[in-house]
C-alpha cells in the first residue's frame, strides 16, 4: 500500500531551516525529504509568508551564544 503524500507545513519548513547550516534552497529541502517532493514545497512557499520576525521569536530563547563564535 502506497502512502499519500502530505502537505508540507509551516512547523516541516521552520525545522528545515533551523536544521540547514549552509544551503537554505527549496531544492535543496526537496532533496534531502522523504516526505516533501519538489513540486510540494514550492506550492508551500508560494502560498504562506513566513517573516524572519516570526522564526527569530520562535527560536531566540535556543541559541547559544559562546565567546568562540565567529563574526562577519
């Protein structure tokens, strides 16, 4: 039995980015996604706006912040 593919959520997106270190492309999701083709994510993003506000709020109080970080 073939599973249906589901959609692709804010929650699958924000964790797709907090995971990336380098390469943030929708491609580049697709690629590494058992679960989310090309063509799904795409119809994700042209859809919903995610504000950097809204990720930086959900993520802030998780960053580490060490003396060893490296600046631009």
């Amino acid at each position: 039995m073939t599973q249906q593919p589901r959609a692709v959520t804010r929650l699958d997106y924000c964790q797709y980015l907090l995971g990336s270190q380098i390469n943030y492309t929708l491609t580049n999701f697709a690629e590494h996604s058992e679960s989310f083709s090309h063509d799904a994510i795409n119809r994700y993003l042209a859809k919903d706006r995610l504000e950097p506000r809204l990720l930086w709020e959900q993520v802030r109080g998780q960053l580490v912040v060490t003396a060893h970080a490296e600046r631009p």
